[in-house]
C-alpha cells in the first residue's frame, strides 16, 4: 500500500536523511534493568526488573567522563525506567550541560515534574513514554501517564508516546487509542519483538493484527507530522518504521558494515561500553576509558534495529 504523505514524513529511511544534529557519537546507555513495572513482554525476567540498583560510580563521575572525551555526546536513557535510577535528575542535569539526552521510560515517575521543571529542554533531543498498558491499568496509572506526557510537552520537550501491540490488546485497542487520543495523548503502535505466550513476534501476528496495526500507525502519523518535520532530524527511536520494517520479522544485518564502534556505542549498566553487544567491549565510563573505533565494522550482532537503521551503511 502507498505511504501517506503523513507516513512520508514520519518515516524516512536514515540513508536520506540529510539534516544531522551536533553530536559526534550517540550511546544507548542501559542504566539498570530495573523498572517498577512487570510487563509481560519485557526482555527483562522479573529477576532483573525487581533488582536490586547498583551505581557504578557517582552521577558526577559518570557525567565528567563524556566531557573528558572531547566529543559530543546524544546519550539515549532507557532501563528498566530511568526515572528509578539513582540521582537520575542530577545525571540528567549534569549531561545536558555539554551533551544531549534522550529518555525511554514508562511515564509513571514523580521525578517526571521536577525533571520538567529544571532541565534544559534544548538539551533533550525527545522522550518516548511508552503506556504499556496492561501494567498501567493494574497500577491505576492512565492519569499519571496523560499529566506526565502533558506536562513535559507544556515545558517545552519533544514526547512520542507509543504502544507495544501486545496481542491480547488487539481487541480493546480502538477504544483505548481513542480514550488516550480525546485527552492528547496519540499513541504510537509498536512493535512486539521477541518471545511471547509460546509465539515469536512480530512473525506471529495475524494479518488482521498487521492490518490494525498499519490503521493506527496511520492515524498517528497525521498528530506527528508536523512535529517530525520541524525536527529535521528523526527520532533514533522512532515507532513510524517499524510497520513498513518490522512487522513481519526481526532484521538481522551480521555481515552489513556498521558505525557501531565509531557513532554509535551500547553502555551497559556497570559502565561497560560495547561497540554494540556483549562480544567486543570497548570501554567503561566508571573506569574512565574509551578506545573508539575509526570507521565501520561489519556487524557481528542482532540488537536493537532502530540504531541499526541509522548507523548500518547502507
Ligand atoms: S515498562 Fe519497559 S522496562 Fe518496565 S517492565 Fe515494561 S517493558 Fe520492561
Ligand atoms: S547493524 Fe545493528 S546490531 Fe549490527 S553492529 Fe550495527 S547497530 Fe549493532
């Protein structure tokens, strides 16, 4: 089916997008795994989400590390939930004084007002809130999530909110997206990937599933358009590709060169950094070293495929 002129904006292939944003190198940095929700699709096991947080240094030594590198730094947040991490406002502030952030969370935080409130939105490239929605509805958490995207919105950040197309919420999903929609909040569909109730998705979603799954992504498209084009620069985690990309399967680029190593690193959360998975460690933040790459590599690995999209070489 043809793209929208909405879909055309919302999702561009990395390898024309022209207009780049003044970072050198852009980390996803895995603070914790631990998160206060339990979704059922989590890669975490509840192990993991309920563990547990330990530091691997102090958020100032953390923070003066990217400093001491020379480089400018996007560093995208995600967990578990950021928000739980220790002294995560102080992080977040002393980062945003000579880099870049994005954050990947559930929404569901307190912190989520006085974050607003003190740290230069300049400085934060997007939120995405993801609603999860059978875990907001067992903490009573839709108010919590509708103010919190609100609210960072009015302070000026810029905030996707996006929905993991569970299975089990395909039936109630048109009346949800409308109940969050009617309040301002359109909900981007995402993707399932992985492991699930005995099924491997996305391959096993019905075509009926893809379809609604398209409708809403669609509709979505038209709330964000004019927010994608006055970014310029899309959104590293941007929810838009994965109809036209991952709906029927999980890529897999071993092989592909990739500026995994160069532009792009994986920090894990005792401070490792990865050139992208756990095979080839190139530094560690709490120990103050770094061994950049030079260039591209060929991939070795099967991870998070918005970052293989942008940093893949086409
Ligand atoms: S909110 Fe995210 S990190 Fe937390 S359990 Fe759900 S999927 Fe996992
Ligand atoms: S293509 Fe993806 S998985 Fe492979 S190295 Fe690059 S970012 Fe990592």
């Amino acid at each position: 089916m043809a793209q929208t002129p909405a879909e055309r904006v919302t999702f561009v292939p990395w390898s024309q997008v022209t207009f780049r944003r003044p970072y050198d190198i852009e980390a996803d940095w895995v603070l914790m795994s631990t998160c206060n929700y339990r979704c059922a699709y989590c890669f975490w096991d509840a192990g993991a989400l309920g563990a547990k947080i330990s530091t691997p240094a102090g958020t100032d030594r953390l923070a003066s590390f990217f400093d001491r590198t020379g480089l400018t730094w996007l560093l995208h947040l995600t967990g578990g939930e950021p928000f739980m991490y220790p002294g995560f406002l102080s992080l977040c502030a002393s980062l945003t004084r000579r880099h870049h952030i994005s954050i990947n969370t559930n929404a569901d935080s307190v912190r989520i007002r006085s974050f607003a409130e003190t740290i230069d939105a300049k400085h934060v490239d997007f939120i995405h809130c993801g609603v999860h929605e059978q875990q907001r509805q067992l903490k009573s958490g839709k108010e919590r999530f509708i103010g919190n995207v609100t609210l960072l919105r009015e302070a000026g950040f810029q905030v996707l909110a996006s929905c993991v197309m569970d299975p089990l919420l395909f039936p109630e999903f048109d009346e949800m997206w409308h109940e969050y929609a009617d309040r301002g909040v359109v909900l981007i569909p995402k993707a399932l990937r992985g492991p699930y109730a005995g099924r491997d998705y996305p391959r096993d979603y019905s075509d009926e599933e893809r379809e609604l799954f398209l409708t809403y992504s669609r509709r979505a498209a038209e709330f964000y358009a004019g927010w994608f084009s006055r970014r310029g620069e899309p959104p590293s985690i941007n929810p838009f590709m994965d109809g036209p990309l991952f709906l029927r399967d999980r890529p897999d680029y071993r092989g592909d060169l990739c500026e995994a190593g160069n532009r792009f690193v994986r920090i894990m959360p005792d401070g490792a950094i990865y050139r992208c998975g756990p095979a080839d460690l190139i530094g560690n933040v709490a120990e103050g070293w770094f061994e950049r790459r030079q260039g591209p590599s060929r991939c070795a690995e099967k991870e998070c495929p918005y970052f293989c999209e942008k940093y893949r070489v086409p």
